[in-house]
C-alpha cells in the first residue's frame, strides 16, 4: 500500500505545482500496485507536455497479474495521443495499448478515457483476441455502471486452448458475442447477451457429443429485482447434431427452438420455470412449468410437462429408433399422432396422460399390426386418484390372428393394470370374451397377472388360415378359468374347457416356472373327450377314420418347451357304438407311427380288394420317460400289441412289435405321415 500512497501523493503534488512551475514532464515509478487479486508490477507513468492544452500519457507495465483464467497476462502499455488533466477531469483521446499474453500473442488496441466530475467512460475497440475482433464500451456514475461487448469471430478452438478446457477432445467454428451488463458498485443488477455460433464442429473426449458445422443462437436477459427475473432463447438452424444415441440433421428437419423464462432466487436457492417451451416444427412440441430446488442433490419440487407430436412417422425415426434399436418394437412403423401431459413432485412421476389419434401401427416381421386406433390413457401414482381409460381400434392383428373392431377399458395406477369393464372381442368369426385381467409389476423380471375368460364359436377353418395350417372345420368353445403368474410361475385355478371335433379337451392342473427365461418349465394333464375321429383325420390328411376317440395325458412335464415325462393314452372309448371304420391309407399310417407294426397276412389279403375296413378297436399309449417311449396298445398279441383289433367285415389288424421307441424317432415319424401327401399300397 505504501506504493498506492506514494503514487497518489505525487500525482496531486503534479497538479498543485504544475501552473506554477510549468512542468513539461512528469514521471513516476511503481514497485508494485495491488487490490482484489489485480497486481501491477514495475509500472512507470509519464506524462508529456504538461504545459499543453493536449498532454501525452504513457503508462508501462512489466507485468500485469490478474486472476484466473486471466493470469498469464504478463505486460500492458497504455498511452494517449491527447491527454487533459485538470481539477476533476481526465481525458484521454487517441489511446493506444497493448497487452502480451504467451497463448494470446501481443495485441495492440485503440482507446479513449473520460472521467469528469462522478462519471466515467472507457472504449475499446478493435482487440484482436482470440483470432476474432473486440469492442467494449463502460461507463460508471455514481457507482451505477454499465458495460456493453461485441465480439465477432472469435476462434472456438482459440478459446479451448486458452480456458483449458479438457472435455473436449476437438472443436473447430467460430463465434460471435454481444453482451450488455448493468450494475451498481460490485453487484450486476442486469445482464443482456447474445451469442451466435458458426459452423461449430466438436467431439468430446467420449465420442458421445459430436456436431457438424452447427449454427445456433443463445439469447439471455435478466434483470435483478429481490431475485433474478430471465428468459433466455436458443435456436439450432443448420448443421448435424450427434447426442448419443440421437442424430439430428438440421439441414434436412425444422429448426429447433427452446424458450425458458422464470426466477432464480438465491436466498433460498430456488428456480422457478414460469414457461418453457421446445419445439421442432411439426416433429414436436414440449412445454410446461417447473420449480426446482438447488440443493447437494438437486430437487425437481414440481413440474408439469406437455408433449404433442402430431405427425409420429416423422418423429419416431428421429427420436424413438435410436433407443430401441434392439429391442422388440425395433422398425415398428407408427402413423397418427399423441399428446402427453406428466406431473412430477419431489424428483417422482405421480400422473401420466397419453392421448392417441389415429394411431397405427405395422410391423415387417408380421408381430403385430394396428389399424386407426385412439384412446385416452391416464396413469396416477395412487390407486385413490385412479380414472378410467380406454383404448378402441377398428382393426388389430396379434401375430397372424386379426381381432376386429374392439375396445378395452382399463384403469392403470402404481405399477398396476386392471380391467375395469368385460371386453367383448370379435374374432374368428366369434368372440373371445375378458373377464378379468389385472397385472401389477412386482420387481424387475416379475409380476403378478391374473386372466379369466372365454371363446365362443371361434372358426377352425379361419383359424387355420390365418396359421397357415392344413385346413380345419368346426367352431372353437371354451372357458378359461382364473389364470395366475407369479413369482415366474403359472397356475390354472380349475380347469380350461375347449370345445373341438365335436367332443371336448380339458386342460387342468396347469403350471409353469421359469417361462421367460432360458430354463422354461411346463407341467399340465389333459383329458380327451369323445372326440369325432373323421372331423380329426379329414383336416389333418392322414387318412380316414370313423368313430370316436378319448383320452388322457397325465403328468405332462416339458422343458424348453419339449417333453421329458408322461403317461398318455388315445383310443377307441369303452362302450362306444358309433361305425367303426378305417381307410388303408390310415392304417399304413397306423402302422408306420407304430414303429413298423404289421399288418396280419389275413387283414394283407384284403387291402389289395378294399379302400376301407373295419375295425373293433383302435388306440396307443406312450409312457415316456428318459427319452424313450414305452409303446402299448388296446390288447396283447403274440409277440406284440394291437394298435388297431378288426371286427366285422371287411375286418383289419395292426399290431406293433417294437414296444419300446426313441421320442425324436417316433416324433419323426408322425412328421413324415402329416407331410405326405397320399400313400399308395401295392
């Protein structure tokens, strides 16, 4: 300080004698100054030609400290072409200065300083900094103070260097600034800024963040008032965008705008976004309100948010593809449009709408397919605040199965699903009607579901058509009883009843584990019920046969999906009197499933004579266990088993002699019978 003092003291000693002396010139040395982390070392100030109206200025600085970043600048040099000092004034006309800086070389500036009374003012112009060009304009008065920047071109890879900024890997463009500052003393009461960016292309040290000659303008004003008041804007016009996993061409796509305004109150630390607003021509549009508290952790107190994307085939490969590129939904093609509204509080989602028009939906791989579809579908976190939603379409194929015009009306809350009204579902030419269906999301992997329904006269020929199944006749009826998942496990409540070749399948003690996983476990029995043997061999082409059929498979238990144990049997029913009769091809058939069982030389004789036959009994049996099947038919013969016992006339045997078969033999078997088209017996 003793330096300031001695500098201060000479100056006024300057300006006492200097109308008594006549002074000519005046110079004075300076170890050091320092204030407020500024410091000015080895500074010598000469003034020249005191005695004229104009006096020559010059102030020199070995080296000038300043705080980071700025703290490599090592010299300045100031001096004033004119220069007038008198009794509350300073003036300085035609300045020229110059700074040195080992990243920003020596630049050299134009300058003027005026101080009169309690008012200042300084201009700089024409800074060449940073491979771009500055102006800066200040004045003070009374302590109120404003400083107006313009700064164009400035080099963005210039500015990394300089700042040290280590994030980014490589950027290249340029970038204009103007800025207009307010204040009083130390404090910024106003702030005015606007930044335009040319061709601006960067990657991040991750690669995550690449641009491609993007231009983008930032405007920011706010003003102080008890808090900050601001409203900012930002525009993207051209160029490419890379946010992984997004990419975004401005070149081809609307530009994309973004309007914030709202009030930052430091004192308790909190923002509150009045308005905020993006959009990307008719690709979207999201706006809303928002207060978050500026805590350790950040805190979303509350936010509501709307969405719209009008047009989904536009926005959907833009911003949906990419995340889900591998997953199920991967190319869906999505037609109509959505609207969206989300409240948020305390950093937790607690309701959700979606609104859909026209919605459509297709698929290549022919998973799903849906045709005008709308609905209104409202989420809340409580089940006391619950609504009720729907859903209809006027066409929906799941697989190869169409569903007709339907709807469902459903209420979703928490992590819960539940139907609140039966959905009737034309199809097939019948119904498949839901009588309940509830679904709560347990844990990851896990949830809780509960099903019970029916079907009523589901066409088999339509059916089969839409499977690309051999062709099949009759009506599809049946019950389906309360079924649960939980804990990875499936459980049938009773039995499922299903109507089919005029007799009747039940389906009970059915369960699962593992289903969604590489380990799936099935276990179920299923009962055959008089079951009319020529509606069954017709559809399936394996020859005919007339009479009835029943059965049972017990203990059924599959892994993967392919069986590992059961005990099932299929035959002619005790005290069945309807005809009894079989064609030949049916009994090669027969026979060949057997595992080459013969027919006796008798029933030999007569199929040369006969297209049919007819039988007593006919039925097979399979113990299956270690990957063997343990073959018996409907009575013992000599050296063997009868699959099918003639009675009448013309009468036919088959018996079987090889009473124990491998399962991938005999399922190959029975593959080769339902692929051939006729069999010709010599």
């Amino acid at each position: 300080m003793r330096q300031i003092a001695l500098w201060v003291n000479a100056c006024c000693l300057s300006l006492f004698v200097s109308p008594c002396l006549a002074l000519e010139s005046f110079q004075l040395q300076v170890d050091e100054i320092s204030a407020n982390g500024f410091k000015i070392r080895n500074a010598t100030l000469q003034l020249k030609q005191l005695s004229h109206q104009h006096s020559i200025f010059t102030l020199k600085s070995g080296e000038l400290l300043l705080p980071a970043p700025l703290n490599q600048l090592k010299v300045i040099q100031l001096s004033c072409g004119q220069f007038q000092w008198s009794e509350g004034q300073i003036h300085c006309h035609q300045g020229r200065g110059k700074i040195s800086h080992k990243n920003l070389g020596k630049p050299e500036f134009d300058f003027s300083l005026l101080v009169k009374d309690n008012k200042a003012r300084l201009n700089i112009t024409r800074l060449p900094l940073l491979s771009g060009r500055i102006n800066l304009q200040a004045q003070e008065r009374d302590g109120r103070w404003q400083v107006k920047l313009n700064a164009k071109k400035l080099s963005l890879s210039k500015i990394k260097q300089f700042f040290a900024i280590k994030n980014i890997q490589e950027i290249n463009g340029s970038v204009a600034i103007q800025a207009n500052l307010k204040g009083r003393n130390s404090r910024i009461n106003a702030a005015s800024v606007n930044i335009n960016t040319h061709k601006v292309s960067l990657s991040s040290l991750d690669d995550k963040l690449l641009t491609d000659a993007l231009a983008m303008q930032l405007t920011l004003n706010a003003s102080h008032k008890k808090k900050w008041h601001w409203q900012s804007h930002l525009n993207i016009s051209k160029g490419g965008l890379f946010f992984d996993p997004l990419f975004i061409d401005f070149n081809q796509l609307d530009n994309l705008n973004a309007h914030l305004q709202g009030t930052v109150d430091l004192s308790t630390r909190q923002i509150n976004l009045s308005k905020f607003q993006m959009d990307q021509g008719t690709l979207f549009d999201i706006h809303g309100q928002a207060k978050l508290a500026l805590k350790s952790t950040p805190i979303l107190s509350s936010a509501r948010v709307n969405a719209s994307i009008p047009v989904l085939v536009n926005t959907v490969p833009v911003y949906l593809w990419p995340f889900w590129e591998t997953g199920i939904i991967e190319q869906l093609g999505l037609s109509g449009g959505v609207q969206t509204q989300i409240d948020i509080n305390n950093n937790q989602l607690v309701a959700a709408e979606l609104h859909v028009e026209q919605l459509g939906i297709t698929d290549p791989k022919q998973r799903i397919a849906l045709q005008q579809a709308e609905g209104m579908i409202y989420w809340h976190q409580t089940r006391e605040r619950r609504q009720a939603s729907y859903i209809k379409w006027q066409n929906l194929k799941v697989k190869a199965v169409p569903v007709d015009a339907g709807r469902l009306d459903f209420a979703v809350y928490g992590k819960q699903f539940d139907l609140i009204r039966k959905a009737h579902l034309p199809m097939l030419g019948g119904e498949f009607t839901i009588e309940h269906f509830g679904f709560e999301f347990l844990k990851v992997g896990d949830a809780d579901v509960h099903f019970k329904g029916k079907v009523t006269d589901l066409s088999l020929a339509q059916l089969a058509e839409a499977m690309n199944w051999k062709p099949l006749t009759g009506v599809l009826n049946g019950v389906i009883p309360s079924v649960r998942y939980r804990d990875k496990k499936l459980d049938l409540d009773g039995e499922l009843v299903v109507n089919a070749f005029d007799g009747e399948v039940r389906i009970s003690k059915l369960a699962s584990s593992g289903m969604f996983t590489d380990f799936a476990r099935f276990y179920t029995e299923l009962e055959f019920n008089n079951l009319d043997l020529h509606a069954l061999t017709h559809k399936f082409d394996i020859g005919g046969i007339s009479g009835r059929l029943s059965g049972f498979a017990k203990n059924v238990y599959l892994e993967n999906w392919q069986p590992v144990s059961f005990y099932a049997w299929l035959g002619t029913p005790e005290g069945d009197d309807s005809e009894h009769r079989i064609s030949q091809r049916a009994v090669n058939n027969i026979a060949s499933i057997g595992g080459g069982g013969a027919v006796d030389a008798l029933s030999r004789s007569f199929m040369r004579f006969f297209e049919e036959f007819s039988y007593d009994e006919l039925g097979m049996g399979c113990y299956l266990k270690n990957g063997v099947c343990q073959v018996m038919g409907v009575q013992a013969a000599e050296n063997g088993y009868y699959l099918v016992k003639g009675g009448g006339l013309p009468r036919i045997d088959v018996i079987g002699y090889n009473p124990r078969i491998d399962w991938n033999v005999l399922m190959q078997r029975l593959q080769r019978v339902l692929n051939r088209s006729q069999i010709v017996v010599q």
